[in-house]
C-alpha cells in the first residue's frame, strides 16, 4: 500500500447495504476529481467490486498460508487436539505445512488501480489474502478498502490501521442490530469512523426504504408498492439509528435517498455516478465529511 495514502474502509454489519455500490462510486468520484485512487476489495469471499469498476487484471499472485496437517501414522486417534487446541498434539503427529489458500488480482479501472482477493476453493483462509490484499504496492494518494460485512475477524483485518471507516447502514432492524455492534468494533479498536444510512427516506428516517424492504414477495408489482400502515416502524429505526449514533459519538456523514437510480444502475452493473451526473455531488460531500472527520475526530474508545 502507498506509504502515505489516506486509507479509508467501506463496511458494514449486514451485507447488502449498499457498501460495494458506496465504495466503487466513491472511488470512481475521486478519480474523476483527480485523486490517485486504489480500490482494495478485501471482501475475499464475495468480492463485487469488479463488477461495477471492471478492471483489466494483469497479474494473479498466489497466497500461501501454513495449514495443520495430521501425520497418519503418528495419529493414535486420541482427540486431544479436539480437547485442546488444533495445533496441540502429544505425539507430534501435527506438522505445518505451506498451502495456497488463495489468490490476489491486481490491474486497473481506467486510472484506478484495482486488487481483489481471491479463496481457493475448499480452503477458506480469509486472514493472509486479506493481508496480501493490502500489501500490494500502490501509488494512490487515496486508498478505498471493501471489507467484508459483519464484524468477524476477517471484518477486523480488514479495518485494522486504516485511517478511517464508513459503517453503511440501511433503516432496517437487522440492519440497525448489526450496526451497533460494528459501532462497538469500532470503538473496541479505537478507530474513527462515521456512519451512512443508505437508502433513507427524503426526511432522512428511511421512510424511502419500505418500497423495497416491504413488499410482498413475489406480488407482481410488489416492489413498488407502499404500505402505510408500516411507515411508523420504518421511520422509528431510522430515528432509533440516528439517536443511538448520538449517544455512541458516531457521526452520521451521510444519508443516502432510497433513488431508484442505484438500483437500476447497480441492475445493469455500472456505477450510478458514472450514469448519473447529479449523483456525483453526493459522493464529493461524503468524501468532504469523511476528510472534514478524520481531521477533528478523536476515537471515541470503548468501555472493553
Ligand atoms: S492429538 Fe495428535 S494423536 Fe491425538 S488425534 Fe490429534 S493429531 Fe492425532
């Protein structure tokens, strides 16, 4: 990774949030405005990222890892290492041995350069091609990492030493769940971070957000339609989102409209801001709160 680029984590608690579509459009969005720009995707096992930004690779570089292998005729079957721990053996039965694990894919979008990681099917060792994944060289002054969503370790590796996390969120109650304990994450680690709600509604409690969330599956037409008689429990996750980011010191950098637009956009795999010009202002004020907080922000450390 470029010694001195700004490192800036997309995440989020609950997948499909929207994270991959924030992450490429703003990556996209600060190339566009100048900046030398690497996307990472460190979410290894389902990296989307190529989808949207399409990039030429042009290397694949193996990851090996060191993986426990039992010696067959040291083994007596005891189960010890069950008990214990995988790697505690008696008898010296258990040896490491170096395995590929994965891959890392480096190239380019147009002027942004571009890596994801890759698990070797049936070996899925997250931790040391996420590692890889941010080890590539790159000469950004801005790098955008995908994380993994949920708060697991790969999340962690992920996050750890960045400059600062964007938490995506959605006025949903897993969304809102999970949210609070990537917040703690945040705040365990001590890292800055803000969060965007995504798909809110226009007076920013997620009322937007019941076109999709609510509608019966498979009613023809359904997608669209809007229940009333849910639009207080809609509009009270995002009140109860916005109320517990206060009392967490989480700033909320931005609320992303519930536009169709990203939808179709991310329908047809192209990135809305590439597609929309009027979106483009959207993502240079969250790139403006994003550098506005890293710069007054202190890490708000957590009681564990
Ligand atoms: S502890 Fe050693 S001998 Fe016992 S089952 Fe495990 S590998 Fe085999």
């Amino acid at each position: 990774m470029g010694r001195h680029a700004i490192q800036i984590a997309l995440a989020s608690g609950k997948g499909s949030t929207g994270k991959t579509t924030l992450a490429t459009n703003l990556a996209y969005v600060a190339a566009y405005r100048g900046h030398r720009v690497a996307y990472l995707d460190c979410d290894v096992g389902n990296p989307h990222g190529n989808i949207f930004l399409r990039p030429t690779i042009t290397q694949r570089t193996p990851v090996a890892a060191s993986l426990p292998c039992v010696g067959r005729e040291s083994c007596d079957l005891c189960s010890r290492c069950n008990e214990l721990c995988r790697m505690v053996c008696p008898l010296d039965a258990i040896t490491k041995t170096s395995h590929g694990v994965g891959m890392v894919e480096t190239g380019s979008a147009g002027s942004i350069e571009f890596a994801q990681g890759l698990f070797a099917a049936g070996r899925p060792r997250a931790a040391p091609i996420i590692q890889a994944v941010k080890s590539v060289r790159v000469n950004a002054n801005l790098v955008i990492l995908d994380a993994p969503a949920g708060t697991s370790c790969q999340f962690v590796e992920t996050v750890r030493g960045v400059d600062f996390v964007v938490l995506v969120t959605e006025p949903t109650p897993p969304a809102f769940q999970e949210l609070k304990l990537a917040i703690e994450t945040m705040q365990t680690l001590g890292l800055r971070s803000g969060v965007v709600i995504n798909r809110a509604g226009p007076d920013g409690t997620g009322a937007g957000y019941q076109q999709c969330w609510l509608s019966p599956p498979g009613e023809p037409g359904g997608a669209m339609r809007c229940d009333p008689a849910t639009q207080p429990r809609i509009s009270e996750i995002g009140r109860k989102t916005r109320a517990y980011c206060r009392v967490r010191q989480i700033p909320i950098l931005a609320e992303i409209p519930d536009d169709l637009r990203f939808a179709q956009a991310s329908a047809g795999g192209l990135m809305a801001a590439g597609v929309c010009a009027d979106l483009v202002p959207l993502f240079e004020q969250l790139l403006g709160a994003i550098r506005g907080r890293m710069q007054t922000q202190t890490p708000v450390l957590g009681d564990t």
